[in-house]
C-alpha cells in the first residue's frame, strides 16, 4: 500500500502545478537569498505526534510502570544506584520512581545532562555541549516530555528542512512539507516539489533503492548496517548527487561522520521515520537552557517520588566480590554506596575504563571494545549585529560544518533582535570522524577562522571583513557584522560512532553480571546514538530492573558475535584504568580545551591528537 502510495503522490504532483501550493511559498517553495528575505521568528503550533505506532508503543511502556511493573508491596521496593546523570540516567531513575523504586543518581560532574549539558561563560552566556533538536519522531522523549508536562518549553519551528546552496553563496532551499497531507505523501512532496537540489531524473532514479525499507521494514534497515551510505548508494545505482545535495548533510547531521563512514542503516532509520510518521521530521527547539528547562523537571520528578539526584558524586571504582558480583560503588569521596540494584548509565568509553578485572575476560564486555564514541566540535559565535537568516535549523552543506541555527531567533531565552548568537556544529572534525584535518588538535582561534571563511560563504553580504580573521579577506565593503565573542566546546567522545556494522556490538539492557543493568544510547534500542535513544535506553534498563524486583526472569541477553565468543577468554585482564582528572572532558562530555583539559586528553586519549596519516596507518 505505501509503495503504490508514493507512485500516486509522485504522479499527482507530476501533473499538478507548483503554484497550486502557492500559499505555502512565502516560507521558501523557490530558493532563500540571505540578506533579501527571511523568515520571521514565530512558533507554531505543536503537532499531532500522537497518532504512530511508535508513540503508543513508548506511551504504553511509560504506563506500564505505573500498572504492571509497580511494586505490589514494600518488600519489592529496590535501592538503585545509577552511575550517569545525563538523559539516560535520569531517564531510567524517573521511570523506576513511577515504578515505586527508590532511585539515586550519582553524577560526577556538577550540572546534569551529560551530552546535553550546559553552563554559564562569565558574562552569564549560555554555553551548550551541543545543538540539540527534537524531532516529532522522538516519542519516548515526546512521552516523557508530556508526562513532565512541559511541553509548553518546545518551540515548534515550521515544518521544513532548509539547506544551504553550496555553489549560490548566500542562498538557501527547502523541502516544505505540506499542512494536511499525511505521510509518506509529504515526504515524497516535499522532495518533488523542490527545484533546486535534484533533477527529476535523479528523484526518480533514488526511490527504487528505498522501496524495501517501506516493504520489509526493519529487517531490511538492520542488514544495511555492514554497508556506509555511500556503498549503499552504489550497490544499488542510486545518481551520486544525491550524495553531494543530501546524504553528506544528514550524515554530518546525525552522526557527525561522512557518508562513505555512516552505516546506511542510520540514515534508514532516520528516513523510515519521516516517511512513516506525518509530522515525524517537524523540529522543535528547547525554549531555554537544557539543565534548567529539561533536566530540572526530571529531577525535581524523580525526587518528588523518594529518588535521589546527586551530583559532585564521581565513582572511583565499581568493587566486586570474589564471584563478581557487585559488593559496592566506591566513590572518590571514600564513601561506599550499597543498593540493591545498580544501574551504568556511563558512555561506551568510560565504561570500558570502569570496567572491574573480574568482568574484563566476559563477552558481553569485551564487545564493548567494538564501539566508541566519535569526536564532535560545537561552536558559539556572537556578533555585533543581527545576520538576516532563518528561524529554524539550518544543513549548511559544508566541507567543515554540520548544521547551525541563529539562537538568538529561535530560542526565546536567547533571544536577541540586536545581535545574532549562531550555534553551529563543526563536522566531521578529526580523522577518527573520517575528516583530513584534526581540528581537535587545532586551536580554537584556528577553528574560528575556518569557521568564519564558512560564514562568509552562508552570509556574503553581511560578515565583515575582519583583520583578525583571515578567511573573511575576500569579504566585500557591503559586509558591517562583526564577530565579538566565541566559545569552542570540544567533545572528543560523543555519541558512539555508527560505522558499519557496529550495531550488533550493541549490548542488551540485561547484563551477565546479578543486579547490574547497562543504559546509555548505545546499548541496543533502535533510536541511534541521539537524545531519543538516551531516553529509550534509560527506559529499558528500568524496565528491566522494574520486571526483575517483581521476582520475574530477566530479559535475555542479546546474541553476542562469535568471534567475541572465541577471544574473550584469552584476554589478559587488568586492574581497570578508571577516570583520571574532574570536569567534562575526564568524564565523557565536552568542554572548551585549555591546557588542564589538553594536558589530560593527551594522557587519556592520545589518539586524538594524531594527524590523518598517522590515524591512517595505526588502524
């Protein structure tokens, strides 16, 4: 039904004007010329993200700890100990207080949110671990943020992808998606009507490839996962432009990598939403800082129901018994934490560093060394005056960055009519992301002044020509802004890297190992590396601790690869390395590199550090 669905839609607009949809081409039908024309900051409504399959699924586990999986009786109640105070640790320990557990979350850092983190500069600015967007097809968060009841904090953005033109400097297009047609119709629509990145040739040329994903579903997504994008896109004849006007953008968009390293299943999944959800790639931002506006709540939730949020906690050591089971947490303080239940909601990479002697010849761990999270740059630039651009996200389409939006339009705490604040997201940035320059090894001035050249390109008429930035040299006298002030907050670790066939390394929520449960956004759930998946995550480690406090059989283990298997046991373990140094860097999140935190890098994380060719030749 859906594959004869987009035929008709593909024949109905072939047969239909464009001007039929002329009304909606005040937001952009043609082509955006910054400077000329822009869009206005307004928030719409939000939209009916309700009505899918996945929501209801995500709907009925939520209420699932308040039925079937609460506590029928006080000697069911658990102590949980949850190592991790970003999404996936405050996600799980949210679920598992609606559960009736009494949760406590040991953070070791002293703002919430992990990835999601945020401070204030000296001068009270906001600065962000990253830009962070949330899509109409995130429904575990979509539910959560409901049940927290503060959906009245996103700032729904019209539903639309912008992209920058790369070869017209200064000018942008559009996929509009049409108010009132349901998916997969608004997709195929949004991609036909726009004139200006595909021909209808290539259009045509790039839909059979996609078709089994509508067909077979998610058996098809996953046996993408050994082959990148770009393999995927050869093996089945797809025009390489496609490549160049759209795969490059979301790649750098969801995983901070090119597409000739992202497994195809990313963008499968990614694309299998959109197409089976209406409102599915509509984008919302945050209307403030996310500590405040998003982790506040599910703390304040969690310790509202008896759960604990403890942060400035670090655990130094996870100590085991004789037989390996967890005696206690031992943290840098001297304390020991003793739960009936504990929980890592830690990153691949600190795990790996966590992980007790005891456990290191387990194939469950030891699969873990088949993942690792990707480095990631994310840049604040404020300027003197406002840049004429667009309130929403924008796919920048460049060989050095990933996405950005003008916060000061766009998000209502940052707000600014004066000045423009651009965040944008510097990608991919290290040979480890498959990039030829290490810019995290670079300075941050040099990374601005690339940046800046970028700029240029998006803005022509507006970025100044500034002395102090060489890459803004060929600026014209037309050009009056200004930059004043920036941040560079490096993250060496982000989300895991999903280069092909990463995803059965995953590991199952259910660990080997009694009372222990494993969350994060790269344990196994479907959702990616993403805020979504960190959410999801948290939610089926509490699942599984809620299901075995009521005396039920654990989850099974997922199936862990042979080869795993077979070298495990000749694995010469080690006393865990454990977390050297404090702060975000120590602790698998981002922060602006200065000596302390260069000098730990460099001790911790070497690699980083290495140009192209040396990366190269070590792998």
């Amino acid at each position: 039904m859906k594959t004869s669905s987009l035929a008709l839609a593909a024949l109905t607009l072939l047969s239909t004007s464009v001007d039929a949809f002329a009304p909606y081409a005040r937001v952009g039908t043609g082509s955006l010329r910054a400077g000329s024309s822009r869009m206005f900051m307004a928030d719409f409504p939000k939209p009916n993200i309700e009505d899918t399959d996945n929501y209801r699924f995500g709907e009925a586990l939520s209420s699932s700890f308040k039925t079937s999986l609460k506590i029928k009786n006080d000697s069911q109640k658990k102590t949980v100990a949850i190592i991790g105070g970003g999404l996936s640790g405050l996600s799980c320990a949210k679920y598992l207080s609606d559960a009736g557990h009494a949760p406590s979350v040991y953070e070791a850092r002293d703002v919430l949110g992990g990835k999601v983190s945020a401070w204030q500069d000296e001068d009270g600015d906001w600065i962000e671990t990253g830009l962070h967007i949330f899509f109409g097809a995130y429904p575990n968060m979509m539910n959560m943020i409901a049940e927290l009841d503060i959906h009245d904090r996103l700032q729904w953005k019209i539903h639309q992808m912008i992209f920058a033109m790369q070869e017209l400097p200064g000018e942008f297009t559009s996929f509009n998606f049409i108010p009132g047609i349901p998916a997969p119709f608004n997709f195929g629509l949004a991609i036909l009507m726009n004139q200006k990145m595909l021909t209808l040739a290539e259009k045509i040329q790039t839909a059979p490839p996609l078709l089994p994903m509508l067909i077979e579903g998610q058996s098809f997504i996953d046996a993408q996962d050994e082959l990148s994008v770009t393999e995927f896109m050869r093996k089945y004849g797809m025009p390489e432009r496609i490549n160049e006007e759209v795969f490059i953008a979301m790649a750098k968009a969801l995983d901070f990598i090119d597409p000739d390293k992202l497994s195809m299943t990313v963008v499968l999944t990614a694309m299998n939403r959109f197409l089976n959800e209406s409102n599915g790639l509509q984008m919302a931002f945050l209307d403030g800082n996310q500590p405040d506006r998003l982790c506040e709540p599910m703390k304040q939730h969690i310790e509202a129901r008896g759960g604990k949020v403890n942060m400035n906690s670090p655990v130094k050591e996870i100590v085991t018994n004789d037989d390996g089971s967890i005696n206690h947490l031992l943290m840098r303080s001297g304390e020991k934490v003793i739960a009936d239940e504990y929980v890592s909601a830690m990153p691949v990479d600190i795990v790996k560093r966590m992980t007790p002697k005891k456990w290191q010849n387990i194939p469950y761990f030891r699969q873990f060394d088949e993942l690792e999270g990707i480095p990631v740059i994310n840049l604040h630039m404020w300027f003197d005056s406002k840049l004429q651009g667009v309130d929403h996200l924008c796919f920048s389409r460049s060989p050095l960055l990933s996405v950005y939006a003008d916060m000061s339009t766009s998000c209502k705490e940052y707000y600014d009519p004066e000045k423009s604040m651009i965040e944008l997201v510097f990608a991919p940035c290290s040979p480890i992301a498959g990039g030829n320059t290490n810019w995290i090894a670079k300075s941050d001035e040099e990374i601005i002044d690339a940046t800046m050249g970028e700029l240029a390109r998006l803005f022509p008429t507006e970025i100044a020509n500034d002395e102090k930035w060489p890459a803004t040299k060929n600026q014209g006298p037309d050009g009056k802004a200004k930059l004043i002030k920036h941040s560079v907050v490096k993250v060496p670790r982000s989300v895991y890297a999903a280069v092909p066939g990463r995803n059965k390394y995953r590991p199952s929520q259910t660990t080997p190992i009694p009372h222990l449960t494993m969350a994060g956004d790269w344990t196994s759930q479907k959702f990616l590396g993403s805020m979504e998946g960190a959410v999801l995550g948290g939610k089926l480690a509490a699942e599984v601790v809620a299901n075995r406090a009521l005396g039920n059989a654990d989850k099974p283990l997922k199936e862990i690869q042979a080869h795993i298997v077979d070298s495990a046991a000749a694995h010469v373990a080690v006393e865990p390395i454990g977390i050297k140094g404090d702060g975000a860097i120590a602790f698998g999140a981002g922060a602006a590199l200065g000596k302390k935190n260069g000098d730990l890098l460099r001790e911790v994380d070497p690699i980083q550090f290495v140009d192209a060719a040396e990366y190269a030749s070590a792998q």
